[in-house]
C-alpha cells in the first residue's frame, strides 16, 4: 500500500507541476522516475525482483481520421536500470498496426490478428515466443521480453460515449510465467466476459488500470501541448 500510495502521489506532483513542456529533459527525468514508481509497486504485488519486471510509459499519437493501424507510438520512458534508451523526440516509433498489446486495447487490426474494438482492458500474455499469433515490431523482441502486460492510458470528453487512447502503460520480463495466474488474453480472447472475470481477481489487474488512468492527468496536457506545436 505504501508503495502504491507514493507511486500516485509522484504522478499528481507530476501533474500539477508540468502542464507545459519547456525542457524535454526534465520532463523525461520525471517520467522515468514515475516507471521506477510503477515498477515497484508491480514487484511488490507480485513478490518478484524489482529487476525481473520493466515499465514503461508511452505515448500513442495519430492524426484526426488516420487508420488506428498507422498511428504511432513512442516510449518515452523506461524504468531503470535498462540498456533499451527512451524514444523521446526521435523517429524510430512503431506502428500500433504491427503490435498485438497495442492493437488488441485500441481495436485495430495487427499483422495476425482482427482485435474487436472497445472490448479488452488490457493485454496480458505470460508467453509470448509460444504464441505464434503475437505480432511484435521490435526485432529481435523475445531477446528482451518473453511475458508481457499493457494498460492503455484513455479518457473520454464529456458528451463523448468512447474513450480516446493516447498512450500505454506496460509491464514486461524475459521470466516466462512472471504473472503467475494471470490469464492470458490467446486463451480467453473469444470470452470476453470470462477473461474479465479472471482478470477481475488479480490486484495486478487493478493496480495497472488505476496507474494507467492516474497517468492520463500527466499525459493530458502533453498531448495538448504537442497539439498547439503542430507535433501530430
């Protein structure tokens, strides 16, 4: 509790204190911060090293219009210690098109998969090199994770019946199995309803959507910010 109390209090202060975007440095070195946060609150729940789980924050842009296969998406930062640098400000971002965490929460069609839309919460598989239906842009990725777990970051405007994802909060490890008995999204993908219900008994579950949709706040005004620069 004290871990998850400190993990929300660091994302207000980020909130109240970075409503504009002056120094890209600063503003990485408080999300970074905000990871390590996140990270250790999901070690703690699972009893794990916090070095066997990594978090990162990312940022998920697309232009008014544009299919949701061809939006973008930057990771902006990493829980420490990680070898992987942040992708803030440069190109190499990928396509939510071309990966099944990012797709599957947003309701876009992947390179083997049609994911309905508005129907998961998360994405969570516990082996991924043994599904042969996960698609990953990275090359090389099961050099750097072998389970892994995404929450999409989404608010929804008043008036507005559908959320609008602009970021995700994910969790992974090269440990196979990490999440325990966590089910697996291959597994129940057809049963919406019993895939949620499982999910329903894990704090793990509960905690990574409570983190996601507190980081809304901070993400919020970037989006706006990026916005009024013309950065999307």
């Amino acid at each position: 509790m004290k871990l998850h109390l400190e993990a929300i209090h660091d994302i207000r202060k980020f909130c109240l204190g970075r409503n504009e975007l002056p120094d890209c440095s600063l503003t990485y070195d408080a999300l970074e911060h905000l990871a390590n946060g996140c990270r250790d609150v999901m070690a703690d729940i699972l009893q794990v090293a916090k070095n066997d789980i990594h978090c990162t924050i990312k940022s998920c842009q697309g232009q008014n219009g544009e299919p949701k296969e061809q939006w973008q998406v930057y990771t902006i930062a990493r829980s420490t210690p990680c070898e992987r640098p942040a992708d803030f400000g440069l190109s190499n971002a990928h396509a939510i098109g071309e990966n099944s965490g990012f797709a599957s929460v947003v309701g876009a069609n992947d390179t083997k998969n049609t994911w309905i839309p508005h129907v998961y919460a998360s994405f969570i598989c516990n082996d991924l090199v043994n599904h042969s239906t996960y698609a990953d842009s990275r090359e090389n990725w099961s050099a750097f994770y072998r389970a892994t777990a995404v929450f999409p970051l989404r608010y929804r405007m008043s008036g507005e019946r559908l959320h609008n994802v602009i970021g995700f909060l994910t969790f992974d490890t090269m440990k196979e199995d990490l999440f325990k008995r966590i089910p697996c999204i291959f597994h129940l993908r057809n049963e919406k309803e019993n895939y949620d219900k499982e999910l329903s008994f894990f704090s793990f579950y509960h905690l990574g959507g409570i983190m996601a949709d507190a980081l809304v706040c901070a993400f919020y005004p970037i989006i706006n910010y990026n916005n009024r620069k013309g950065a999307m």
